[in-house]
C-alpha cells in the first residue's frame, strides 16, 4: 500500500530526508527554547545549526578529554 499523503513535492523531500539525515527530539523545559532560539538568532545561524554546532564543539572537547 502506498502512501499519498501530500503533494508529490512534499513525499519526494520527506523520501530525501529520510534518506540523509537522522532526526533527533531533544526536550528542553518550557521557555528554555525561546532562550536557544535568541542565542541562535545572535550569532546568524538557525536554531539546528546552532545545536549542530554546540554538539559537535562538546564532542571534540569530550574526545579531547579522554585522550588526554
């Protein structure tokens, strides 16, 4: 059985999003995502880069760490 939900433009981007990429559901506590979102906003980037970003900076640390 096939799936026809939406257009055919939004199937094809949800068949290439599932193909490249892993989503992640990170919770945050009411109003902390307002406070993301600004410091987001403050250095350019949008909020899935900035957390892209902050994880990647926290692994290299860690890897840093435990080499060390």
């Amino acid at each position: 059985m096939t799936d026809n939900k939406g257009t055919p433009a939004t199937r094809a981007k949800n068949k290439y999003n599932a193909a490249n990429y892993d989503r992640l559901y990170p919770y945050v506590p009411k109003g902390r995502k307002a406070v993301y979102e600004a410091a987001a906003k403050a250095t350019g980037h949008t909020l899935n880069e900035y957390i892209m970003i902050a994880l990647d900076e926290k692994v290299e640390r860690d890897t840093k760490t435990t080499e060390a």
